[in-house]
C-alpha cells in the first residue's frame, strides 16, 4: 500500500503513465503463463494443477471443465 502512495505522489498514475503500464502487464502475463506451464510439466503436478494455474492466474479462458 505504501508504494501505491508514493506512485500517486510522485504522478505515475497520470494519463501519460497508462500506456507504458498496459503494455508492461501485457508483457509479464505472456511471459508468466507459459513459464507457469513449463513449471508444472516439469514438476510432474497433475492437469487440475495446470487448469487452476491458469484460472488463477490467466482469467477465465476456453478451459474444459
């Protein structure tokens, strides 16, 4: 919580900012699902394992049930 204060201080939730932001998340996301993938594979963990990697964190993408 602190450091979401000293970003707003210091200006980096302006209009200008968002962009940069965006494309960052964007970025870390395409790089992290698939490195959660090759992790559990790798780690022998069991496809439900696979399945609540990606709800929990890739949303709620076309996974079958």
């Amino acid at each position: 919580m602190i450091a979401v204060q000293d970003a707003w201080k210091a200006g980096l939730f302006r209009r200008e900012h968002w962009l940069p932001n965006v494309v960052s998340g964007v970025i870390v996301g395409v790089v992290a699902l698939p490195l959660a993938f090759a992790i559990a594979l790798t780690t022998l963990l069991p496809p439900f394992a696979l399945k609540w990697l990606c709800r929990r964190y890739g949303g709620d993408g076309p996974l079958p049930d």
